[in-house]
C-alpha cells in the first residue's frame, strides 16, 4: 500500500427529508447566502420553493441558469454578486455543473484577477468562500471531493481546478430528488461513475483493499444503473447510486493505490470543450475503445489487469487471460448500450475534423503521458477514431 494523507471534510447528510436540516447548515457561515442553479429543474420539482422556504431568515441572492459543462460567464456573474452583496457562504442546489461552478466562484470571489486567469494559470488556492450543496444528480462525486471543472467556449477550453478548502462544508444527499432526472441523464451520471471508478482500478499498482472496495461500487451501478433508467423512483436504486457517485471519486476507495492521470476524463474533457457534449455519454463512447486500444498497445500490463476485471466484476471465469480480457471489454461495452447511451461520436454528430487538434491539447492539458498506459496524441487520434 501507498503512503496517504486523507481528509474527506465534508458533512454528509444522506437520505429523505434531510433539507430540514438546511438552515442550521448554513447557520455558523452568515446570514447572506449565494443560491446557486441551473436550467429550472429545480423549480420544477419543488426544490426551488423548498429551500426559499427554510431560508426565510437569510439574505438569498441568486444565480440562476449555470449550464451543463458549467461555463466560465457564470462564474464571473458569480463573484460579481458575492463581491456586490458581501455574500457569506454558496449553496449550489443541481448537479455537478452546478456544484463545479459554486465551487470555482468560491475560490475566484478572493483572486485578484479574471477567474479563467485563475483557473488557466492554475493559481494556488488557499481561501473560499464555504460551500454547502444540495445534489440533485448522482454523477461527478462533485458534492464530495474538491475538484471542478469548467469550461471557456472562447478558447474551446475545459480545465480543472482543485483546493482542499473546495470541499463542500456539508452536502445534503437526499434520492427522491433524482427520481426526476431523465433517463438518458440517470445512464450518463452512471456512465461518469463507472469511469470514475475504473480509472481508479487500470493503475501502476493497487492495494488488495482498494481493489475490493473499487469493485464493490462497480457491482452496485452495475446491478442498480439499469433498475434506475426503467424506474426513475425506484428509491433503493437512486440511493445507491448516489451513494456510490459520492465515495466512487474522492478517494475513499482507492487509498493506498498508486494512481495515474484519469486517462479517459482527460479525453474526454476535449469532447465536451469543443463539442458540448454530455460528459457522461462521451466517456462511455471512449472508454471501450480506449480498452481496445490499450489492449493491442500494452498487452502485458493490460491483459492480466482486464482478466481480473473480468473475474471480478463481470463474474466470467474459465478462460485464458487474453480471451477474459476481450470478453470484460464486451461486457462493459454491452452495460453502457443497455442504458441506451449512443455508443459512437457519429451518433452524437462529431466528426473526425477536430481529432488532431483535440488529441494535443488532450496531450497537454491532460497530461496523458502520466496515465496508466501512456498516450501520445497519435494514440489519441486513433483512440478517437475507433469512437467514430
Ligand atoms: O440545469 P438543470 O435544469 O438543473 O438540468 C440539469 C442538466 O440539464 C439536469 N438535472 C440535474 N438534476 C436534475 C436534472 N433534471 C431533472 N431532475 C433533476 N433532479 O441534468 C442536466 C445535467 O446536469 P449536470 O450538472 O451538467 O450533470 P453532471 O452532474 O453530470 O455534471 C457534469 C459536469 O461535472 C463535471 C463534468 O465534466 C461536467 O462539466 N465533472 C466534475 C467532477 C468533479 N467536480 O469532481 C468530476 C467529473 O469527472 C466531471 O468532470
Ligand atoms: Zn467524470
């Protein structure tokens, strides 16, 4: 096991009716409060008056329509409303694109600069304002880790940022509010944790522990993806998923692995940059082929890793390693098409012309060369081309 430091701040409150709890959240932070959103999905589902409703003592201001693959304007809107009003703590209430965006204006509120100066130039960030979330979409693990990523459409830009003091103060994590998210959105969320956690699992080396607990929450959205999409209020279902979005990337799980650049993510990001496109639906589209791929480029590192997926997760046994492997990359594939998930870029409208350009800046930006198998920006271009 690797040496670690582990610190998950955050203050969970999971299960129904926890927003009860929300004022004395955000009690010991001031009055004056950010109420973060996105498009109105929660207006419609109540949430909205909700928590209107137990902030009735707070000063709310709001900011309302950040977008998916939240943009960097939203973020500048935000500190200039945090600066204007004195505003004391965020509450982004919405999805990963929500949270990201609370996360990064929390951080910007005290830089002295353009907040894409500040993401781009990965300026150190040592204050923020307090974050406390309510989610209402189980993907990113965004509601527990200290990660954001938001996105600049002038410069077809998609970057990261991170900061100890991003960890969310507390997240209410209650189901029921993810009975109304869309199926198509419920397959991408489980996409993006299935990702998540197989990039925690394809690394130099991994703990005997680690391993287990990776493939435990794989087995959970692999059993609980497919009841969610059919049955959007199935609670058992919505909950362990949640629950499994929110340990699957905040290394809880992989502690004592040895871990590589999220390789798939870092693609990834280059899709939803130039083409917008659902974070969750491009990395199911990437993830099989960069299987292949790697499969032919690194043969003895990935071949017996893959078998043990296959055994592990996929319950197959019996075979040689090189057929289990092949057979684990069918299996995967096949549990993102049982969601429904378009499974080519040609069927999310992207075409082959941005592949060179994409693949450098993935190169760059992602630093591929440090993932488990490295990759060059040729090896991108042909990972990308076995999407298309
Ligand atoms: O905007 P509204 O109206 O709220 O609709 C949203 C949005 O259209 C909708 N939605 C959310 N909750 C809903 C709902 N619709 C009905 N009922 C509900 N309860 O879902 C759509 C997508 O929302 P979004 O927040 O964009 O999705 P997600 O949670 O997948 O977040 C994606 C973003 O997070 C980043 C991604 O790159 C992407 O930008 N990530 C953040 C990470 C992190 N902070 O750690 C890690 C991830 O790997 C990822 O990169
Ligand atoms: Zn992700």
């Amino acid at each position: 096991m690797e040496n670690f430091n582990f610190g998950v701040g955050v203050n969970v409150l999971f299960g129904k009716d926890q927003v009860e709890n929300l004022p004395s959240l955000l009690a010991p932070y001031g009055k004056k409060v950010l109420f973060c959103y996105g498009g109105g999905s929660v207006k419609k589902m109540g949430l909205y008056d909700k928590v209107k409703g137990l902030l009735s003592d707070y000063e709310v201001y709001e900011l309302s329509g950040i977008a998916p693959n939240p943009k960097i304007d939203s973020v500048r809107e935000g500190v200039r409303l945090c600066r204007e009003h004195g505003i004391e703590s965020i509450l982004p209430v919405g999805g990963g694109s929500v949270i990201d965006c609370a996360k990064a204006i929390a951080a910007a509120v005290y830089y002295d600069g353009d907040p894409w100066e500040m993401i781009s130039l990965q300026k150190p960030i040592e204050k923020a304002l307090p974050i406390v979330t309510i989610l209402t979409l189980a993907a990113t693990g965004s509601e527990a880790d200290n990660g954001a990523v938001i996105s600049n459409p002038e410069t077809n830009e998609k970057l990261g940022l991170g900061a100890l003091v991003l960890m969310p103060k507390a997240s209410i994590m209650d189901p029921t509010y993810t009975f109304t998210v869309p199926a198509q959105q419920t397959a991408a969320g489980c996409a993006d944790i299935m990702s998540h956690l197989m990039e925690q699992y394809f690394v130099p080396s991994s703990s005997y522990m680690g391993d287990l607990l990776v493939e435990a929450v794989m087995k959970t959205i692999i059993k609980y993806a497919p009841v969610a999409v059919k049955e959007p209020d199935n609670y058992e279902a919505r909950a362990q998923i949640m629950w499994g979005s929110s340990i699957g990337d905040n290394a809880t799980l992989c502690n004592g692995n040895m871990l590589a650049v999220f390789g798939v993510h870092g693609m990834e990001h280059e899709l939803s940059a130039y083409y917008d496109l659902t974070h969750g639906v491009g990395l199911a589209i990437l993830t099989s082929a960069w299987m292949k791929y790697v499969l032919q480029k690194a043969p003895q590192t990935v071949v017996p890793r893959f078998a043990h997926f296959a055994k592990a997760v996929w319950g197959l046994e019996g075979e040689r390693d090189l057929v289990l492997a092949k057979k684990a990359i069918e299996e995967t594939e096949s549990f993102f098409k049982g969601l429904n998930i378009p499974m080519t870029l040609t069927e999310v409208g992207i075409d082959d012309s941005k592949f060179t350009e994409m693949a450098e800046h993935a190169g760059r930006t992602g630093m591929l060369e440090y993932a488990w198998i490295p990759l060059n920006a040729e090896d991108i271009v042909s990972i990308f081309k076995l999407c298309i």
